[in-house]
C-alpha cells in the first residue's frame, strides 16, 4: 500500500482519501404526478475536505475510501435538502406588483404556473428586486397575483447519488470559499414540474407563442446543406449513450427532423428511416435505408404506417416546429405499441427559427413544455432528463467561449396500448 498525492493504492485501484480529490456526478431522481424526473451535474473538481460536509450524511461520509466507479446513494425526505415547503410561503400581491413599468417594458406578462425571478414582483417581504430564486405563478386574475415562493423541489422526495468518475492526484485542506455542487444541481429541476392542482402550466404555447421572427417558407432556410454538428461531441455522447439506452436492440426507428448524423451509432437500429428538410443532408446519412425530405410545419401528416417502428428520435429541433402536439400525436401514431419518442435538446438553437417562446422560457421550463407537449400527444411514462456540467472539449471551436460542454435536456415517453 502506498499513499501518493492525497491517493491511496492498493494494488492498482486508487482509493479517496479524506482530504483528496476527484471528478465526479451527482445525480437527483424524483417524481411529480406527471414524469419522472433524473437529473446530473458534473463536478470537475470535488474536494473531499471541503465538500462533503454539503452532502447527504449517507453520501458524505462515505466518500473516504471510495474508489473510481463506485456510486454512494441517499434518500432525503421531501423538504430535506431545500427546506419544507409551507404555505407561509404563498402570497397573493397586487397584479401592479407585477405589472410595473420596469417588467412591461421587458415584454414579459404573468402566465399560471410559469416562474419568473423574485424580484419581479415588488413588495414581497425579504425580496429585493435584485433576487433571482425562482417564483410561481399558482393563481392570477385582473387585480391579484398568487405567488408561491417555495423551492422548487421542496414538495418531493429526492434520491441522491454520487458516482466517482475518477480519483485525482493531489489534495486540499485549504480554507476559503467552498462550491456546494448538490445546491447547484437542484437549484433549479423542480421547475419542470406541473401545478400542484394538475392543471395545465400556461407557457404561452398558442398563438403569437409560436409565432417565429422569420416565417418565410421553412425549405428556404435549408436550401443548402449544413453538414455540421449543432451540438458539441461531449453533448452528442450524451444523446447517443441515452437513445441506446431507451430504444430496443434492432430497432426500425424514425429520425424526426434529421440531417447526415442521427447519433444512433451506439443504438444500432436494424431499420432506420430518416425524414428532413434538406434532401443533401439526408442522402448523408451512412445509417439511413430510407429517407424522406419533408417541411412538418407545411404538412404534419407523415406517410408511414401505424404502428410501423419501434422508436422515434428528435434531436435539437422540437422547437423549430409551429404545431409540435400535432407532429407529436403523428409519432404516436407510428409508433408500436411499447414504443418509445425521445425528444432531445440544449441550450442552443437558431433563433430566427425557434418558436417565440422558447427563448422567452427557463431551460428548465422548456423541459416542462415538452413533457406537457408529449403528455397532450397520447404519451405515457414520461421522463426527463438534465446532464449539465461536462468540461467542453478542447478542439471544439466554441471552447474559448465557455469550458463548459452543451447541456443536454431530454424528454421521452411510450405509447401505452394501441
């Protein structure tokens, strides 16, 4: 046994020392009423020292002794980690506590289970206009607005895992400021989940909602081809790691607004059918045996059989779609019954093309508006997924801008009986 760098070997499997270091995930799964819900952050840097304290006991103090690939799991009781939820808490206000110059001149109006920060609303006890914690509209009508200022997550129980990626060289007993990563995974995956009445959250998903800056014909936009990558490798990993996961071995699967890459390499369908607007794109595709060139905002209708494929893919392009709910019911349709669509997305997008409220919308929000997208499709056994936090790759032309890689969000569902 040997002890280098804050490492400590047996054999060849380095272990965690008390004062080490290493890369690791943390990873919460909860559930509403609607979805199930996972969510993992990255940490490129845990100090044992400084950090464990601000884990679960059951993960914390487990952490000494861990080796590269094991996973330590805790479950804290509804409120455990954000503070119970109390009605307290849940104020009505003025609707001019909203509706003030400062907010009106940002567009922005109040919808029913949408989140804005804090300190939108003025006159709130504790809040100043500079707080940025999340908010919930639970009620509104022309004079009163009430506000739930609960943590998102406080209603639900979390399951807490950490998985170690890897042990690292060196060690860390100093003093100073310390990261609390647990706070920042859950700071804010609570807000993709539905009002505690069961009543649909008004996203602004209707008329000038999906309206678009540039409603020229969408064939125009991809008169020629874009043979690159949206996304950077890490977050394609990502996608393609979790459509092997959910979709069955030897698979006939539809790739829903397509291109050249349906990131299915790891999936390996026996039959894939890819359906794009560009023609060039399509005929790229190496794993393509039948591709469809087709504008899903001119024509939703989709000229395949029911219940014709086992899976359905749509990978950073649900928000460029004008009627998603129609095109959604059309997957559906195609669907067998057990199959699964699997909506994948980030935080980047062309602008001139995406629906008007998905900029306007928190990326967890848009989670939300997915799954209630899938949810009014017919879909059931819905899940989410958020993966944050992955260092960006070094070659990729972006990481000069950002270390961090593309999130990676991911909503998925399965049509239930016929």
């Amino acid at each position: 046994m040997s002890a280098i760098h804050g490492i400590e070997h047996i054999g060849e499997s380095p272990i965690l020392e008390a004062q080490g270091l290493a890369r690791a995930t943390l990873t919460i799964e909860w559930e509403d009423d609607l979805a199930h819900h996972r969510d993992e952050l990255h940490v490129e840097r845990l100090s044992v020292w400084r950090e464990s304290d601000l884990l679960p006991p059951d993960i914390g103090e487990r952490l000494p002794g861990m080796r590269a690939g094991e996973v330590a799991h805790a479950h804290v009781a509804a409120g455990g980690l954000t503070g119970e939820r109390s009605e307290s808490r849940v104020v009505t206000v003025k609707r001019t506590a909203f509706d003030h110059p400062s907010i009106r001149s940002l567009g922005v109006r109040p919808r029913i289970g949408r989140f804005y920060p804090q300190g939108f609303f003025r006159g709130l006890p504790e809040v100043f206009g500079e707080t940025v914690l999340p908010a919930r509209v639970l009620d509104l009508d022309a004079q009163h607005i009430t506000v739930d200022l609960n943590h998102p997550l406080a209603p639900y129980p979390v399951d807490v895992s950490l998985h170690v990626d890897e042990v690292l060289p060196g060690s860390d007993r100093r003093g100073g400021r310390c990261i609390d990563p647990l706070h920042d995974l859950m700071r804010h995956p609570g807000m993709a989940s539905p009002l505690p009445n069961g009543a649909p959250t008004d996203y602004g998903d209707s008329g000038d909602g999906m309206a678009r800056l540039d409603e020229r014909n969408d064939g125009l936009f991809y008169t020629g081809p874009r043979m690159v990558q949206h996304l950077d490798t890490r977050a394609l990993e990502t996608i393609a790691r979790l459509y092997a996961e959910l979709l069955p071995a030897g698979a006939a699967v539809l790739d829903l607004m397509g291109s050249f890459d349906s990131h299915l390499d790891e999936a390996r369908p026996a039959a894939l059918t890819v359906l794009g607007l560009n023609a060039e794109e399509l005929a790229a595709n190496p794993m393509a045996g039948h591709w469809m060139a087709q504008d899903l905002n001119a024509e939703p209708l989709i000229d395949l059989p029911s219940d014709s494929v086992d899976g359905v893919v749509c990978t950073a392009s649900i928000e460029y779609l004008v009627d998603p709910v129609a095109v959604l019911r059309e997957a559906r349709r195609i669907l067998r019954p057990g199959g699964r669509l699997v909506v994948a997305f980030s935080n980047r997008w062309f602008p001139t093309k995406a629906i008007r409220i998905w900029s306007e919308l928190h990326e967890f929000e848009r989670l939300g508006l997915v799954t209630q997208w899938l949810q009014r499709a017919g879909f059931g056994e819905l899940n989410t997924l958020s993966s944050r936090g992955w260092p960006r790759p070094a070659n990729d032309p972006h990481a000069h801008e950002t270390p961090l890689s593309d999130p990676v969000y991911a909503v998925w569902g399965t049509k239930c009986g016929a």
